[in-house]
C-alpha cells in the first residue's frame, strides 16, 4: 500500500506492470519512460535480481504532485525476458498500488485465465485481491469485445481494456494515465482517513487518550509477575499489565508498567 510520510510530507506510491514472457513489457516499459518529461521522471534502471532482469523508474506527474501540499511519488516497475524464479514477481507485488496487465495475447481462457490466476494467487498472500485494486488491461488485439473481459474475469467488471498493438504502443500512455488516475482517487480516499485519524489523535488530550473503560481493556494477570507477588520494604518492583483498547472499532496491544517501592509510614 502506499507509503504516507507526514513529517516530510510525502506519499509514495508503487505501479508494477504485469505480463508473461514476450508480451513486450520492457520494450512499451521503455516507451512510456520516453514519452514522459525528463524533468518529472528519474533514469530509467536496470538490476538484476534473482537472476531476473528488473526495470524501474520514478514519477511525479506535476499536474497532480500535490495532494493536500503533499508531494506524491509514483514508483513503477516492471520485470522483463523469461522470468526463471516465479518468487520475484511475488516480492515485486508486496504493497502494489496498481497495476497494468499486459496480457500479451487477446484475450482467451487458454492465455489469459492461467495468468490472472497466478496473479490472485500472489496477491491473496498479501490479503489483496484484483478485485479492489486500481487496474488497467492492455490487450494486443486492436478491436477486443468490451464484454471479453467480463466473462474472463467477472470481479474485473468496469477495468478499462486498452489496445496495445504491435504497431503502435500509444495505447500504454493512455492505459498508464488511466492507472495513475485510478491511484490518485484511491489515495485521496487514503489520504484522507490517515490526515482524519492524525487530526483526532493531535487534538485529543493525553489524559483522554489514557483513559481506558471497562468495555475497552481487560486486564489479565501481570506479566512477569504472580498473582502473590510480594512487595519487599524498599524494593522497587515493576509490574507490567497487558491491556487490550480498542481505538474506532480496532484492537491495539499495550502494556501497562508500573513501577512500586513499597514504604512503612513513620513511626511504624
């Protein structure tokens, strides 16, 4: 998911293209690279991981770079050839924001079906699904049936299918703008949640945010300590309570500690 930095302001975001082997990943990877402006884009890269060959450059896009005076950063990968260890596209999708598949071939169940399989399964290992992830689809077939993708794929209902023909790859700029846009929309909504939680915490007092109602927390036995634990005149002993609060709707974790020196009053 993206990653929101509040101290510097910052919301990054991380776009993998997807597809099997000869789809033409690096080559419309390339493509997209030099359509967009050198000044709102980082070098293309190359490195080699696993023995798989991967590409990745930075962008940000200057008409939508400030979200709320946050500067947004878009991270887009892609790995090309013939990937040997399957284990390297699953390490390039943790925390995807969104994604252009590339399928390489029209759309068919022989060819399109085993890949968005392996696709959900990658994605179902870090709780994600295509089903509620900014997605766009990139065909080779210039005149795909709108409703293909639909009977292939009905939790992709409404994800837009661009052509991405041998002779021409301009149907990538305009799937990557729709993508970008898609992600924006998702990080507004992010965005927006984080800035609301931060505007509670910050303004809520921390004798308030201490307190802990009976519905909220449950106190079990101190760890670290028996239920008979004795206090020894002029021994400081630390205690330390588990505690369970819950904070709009959710479970957090916390332990209590307390730290006691038992006195004799005067005289005594």
């Amino acid at each position: 998911m993206a990653v929101i930095n509040h101290s510097k302001r910052e919301i990054n975001a991380k776009i993998v293209l997807y597809g099997p082997p000869d789809s033409g990943k690096g080559s419309l990877f390339r493509f997209v690279h030099r359509r967009i402006k050198p000044s709102l884009c980082s070098p293309l890269k190359t490195m080699v991981t696993g023995g798989d060959t991967l590409l990745f450059f930075d962008y940000t896009p200057f008409e939508s770079s400030s979200l709320d005076g946050y500067r947004v950063c878009f991270h887009l990968y892609t790995l090309t050839g013939q990937v040997d260890n399957p284990g390297t596209w699953k390490m390039l999708l943790k925390g995807v924001d969104g994604i252009a598949l590339i399928t390489g071939s029209p759309l068919a169940p022989t060819t399109f079906t085993p890949l968005l399989n392996n696709l959900r399964a990658m994605l179902g290992s870090y709780g994600k699904n295509t089903a509620n992830l900014p997605m766009v689809v990139l065909s080779d077939h210039e005149d795909e049936p709108p409703t293909m993708l639909d009977l292939l794929a009905p939790e992709l209902t409404g994800i837009p299918v661009f052509s991405n023909s041998a002779d021409s790859q301009e149907g990538a700029v305009s799937a990557l703008a729709d993508l970008l846009r898609q992600v924006m929309a998702s990080l507004r909504t992010l965005h927006g949640a984080q800035q609301q939680t931060q505007l509670d915490t910050d303004s809520t007092p921390a004798v308030e945010n201490a307190a802990i109602t009976l519905d909220e927390a449950t106190t079990p036995t101190p760890a670290n300590a028996s239920p008979d634990t004795i206090l020894e005149p002029g021994i400081l002993t630390t205690l330390r309570i588990p505690v369970m609060i819950t904070v709009d709707g959710n479970e957090q974790r916390y332990t209590l500690s307390a730290t006691l020196k038992l006195e004799a009053e005067d005289g005594n």
